[in-house]
C-alpha cells in the first residue's frame, strides 16, 4: 500500500508540473558594457516566434532548442534557458564585444570581437570602436596571410581600447599595401607611420611622449609625417619640407652595401687588367716576370721563348769546265753560291 500510495503521489507530481504554465519571461543581457547590439525586444520576438510566451505549457518547451537558436545570432556569444520554482522562464543572453570595425578593399564592412569573429552591421547602432580600412578579403573563410592579418589588426584594436587617450585620439588605421599601418589621427592633419605589429607598445609611448613636448608646443599642423617605426626615434616631417634620410641604422646599411658593391666591381676590374697584361706578355713574348702582387698569384718562372728559324734556301751548283786539249786530271768544280 505504501508503495503504491508513493507512486500515485510521483505521477500526480508528476501531472501537476505538466501542467504548469509559463508565468513570465526575464531576460538578461550581459558581456557589453557600452554597447548593446542584442535588444531585450529581439529575444522575446524570437521566443514568441518559437511559441513560447506567457501561458505557454511547461512540457512543450524544448530549451536546449531554443538555446541553439538564439546562438545562431552572431552577436549572441552564448545563452542559457531555464525555468525557477515559479514557472519563470529565465533568458540570460553573453553578448559579443565588438573590437574594431574592418572596411575591406571592396567597400563592404563588418566588426570583429576580442575571438577574431566576423560579426554583422546593426541598423540601429554603431560602435564607437577603432576603424581599420583596406582589408584585402571579402571571404568568411580566411587564407593564412588574411588570418595574420586578422590578428594583427585585433591586436591593434585591444592596444587602442586599453588607453582612452589613443580611443578618442585614433581615427583610423590603413593598412598599406606594403603590410604596415598608417594611423590617421583625429586632432591634425598627419599620417602616423606605426610600420609592423612589433614593439607595439613602446612605438605608442615614443608618440606620446612625442605629442607632449614637441607637439603640444609646435601645433598640430606643423607636421605632415610623424615616423615612429623604428626602434629608439621619431621621425617628424615639417608641411612642405623634403623627406627626411632614413634612420641611421639603415643608412649604414645602405652605405655598407654600396661598399660592398664598390670593391666588387674593383676586384672585377683588377682581374680583367691583370688578365690583359698577361695576354700583353704572351703576345709581345715579354720574358720579364710581372711582379706577384699584379698578377695575384705566385711568380712562375717563365718558359724560354724559342726564336723562329730563318728558311732555308737552297744553294745552286755551277759547274764550269776547262778546255784543253790535253787529257788531265779534271780541276775541282767551283761553286756559286747566289
């Protein structure tokens, strides 16, 4: 009896919960602090759409369902559907924090978070977050060289939004077509060359210091060009001055090779005159030795220069004999030689 009378009481719980309706709907939105891009509004449409509302059965509601809905919302990180002791169906909605927003080579735009992930424009609002321009792609699916790019630019937003300076300071950041960043600031007419991602920190310290005592003093349109790509400088150019030399470090890079390439072309042309003067000596059969240090090499002692022989003509033989009358002995024959 015992065990029956529990069992009745299991499924007439049972039965009672089923029953039970949805006495309301709270929603809570959280993860942006200066932005909201997910609207209380869009989720309770959402869930009407889903039919889940006020009065709804309790037993006809699929939250896990209604979870993988909401996040299929790139602006909804996640988000969690349960129900209290009082049939209250409880939203709590981990919204995306947008980090920067990105216009491509192409003209269209999109925001990005602190994960790297694309998110959609809203019609309704716009983040005040760093503008970064000529994003080479379009696709969702990114090349190698687009994610690096991708990083880069996040790294340089996450630096921007640390400081309430630089936030309200930057304007937007190019992307040059020689992978570097130009900043385009909002007080002045200048382009700040950051150069690479590296020593990110120290360049935006360089420019700093550099905006509280020479330009606070100077103005802000006495400079085209401020430079702060390599390490330990600041390369400011005046409004219609020439262009600045490069760092030195590099400039005795290019002298070094220019060096380089200066005493190559002497040792080329030693070589070519010392093999000239030795075809001289071959020709004129010269048989002083040239010294060493000319030729380059070891002295050789040289081989003996044979004279050419003279031809040799032939001789004629004239004979001339004597008359007489005599038998004798013959004379000897003369000889001429011509």
């Amino acid at each position: 009896m015992l065990g029956s009378a529990t069992i009745v009481l299991l499924v007439s719980a049972m039965h009672k919960k089923e029953i039970k309706t949805v006495s309301d709907i709270k929603v809570e939105i959280e993860g942006a602090e200066q932005h909201v891009f997910v609207d209380e509004k869009d989720i309770i449409d959402f869930l009407n759409k889903m039919g889940v509302k006020k009065g709804t059965e309790l037993f006809r509601i699929d939250t896990r369902h209604l979870e993988d809905g909401l996040k299929m919302n790139g602006w909804i990180r996640d988000a969690d559907l349960f129900f209290d002791n009082n049939s209250i169906l409880h939203v709590d909605i981990q919204e995306r924090e947008p980090m920067a927003r990105i216009f491509t080579i192409s003209g269209n735009s999109f925001y990005i978070d602190s994960s790297g992930k694309r998110l959609p424009l809203s019609d309704n609002l716009s983040a005040r977050v760093p503008v970064f321009t000529s994003y080479p792609s379009d696709n969702k699916k990114l090349s190698a060289p687009d994610s690096v790019v991708l990083a880069e630019i996040k790294y340089i937003a996450q630096h921007i939004q640390r400081d309430s300076f630089w936030l309200q300071q930057v304007a937007q950041v190019d992307l040059t077509p020689q992978h570097t960043y130009e900043i385009v600031p909002v007080l002045g007419n200048q382009v700040i060359t950051l150069g690479d991602t590296s020593n990110l920190a120290d360049k935006f310290n360089r420019l700093y210091s550099f905006y509280r005592q020479v330009w606070a003093k100077a103005g802000f349109e006495k400079y085209e060009r401020i430079d702060v790509q390599y390490d330990g400088q600041v390369v400011a150019s005046r409004r219609g001055a020439a262009k600045p030399y490069l760092d030195s470090a590099k400039a005795m890079q290019q002298l070094s090779s220019s060096l380089r390439q200066m005493n190559t072309m002497m040792r080329d042309t030693s070589v070519g005159m010392d093999a000239k003067l030795l075809n001289v000596v071959k020709d004129t059969s010269v048989k002083k030795v040239l010294p060493a240090k000319i030729m380059n090499r070891p002295q050789v002692k040289p081989k003996p220069v044979l004279k050419a022989k003279a031809p040799v003509v032939k001789k004629k033989t004239v004979k001339k004999t004597v008359n007489n009358s005599k038998s004798r002995k013959p004379k000897a024959v003369l000889q001429r030689h011509y």
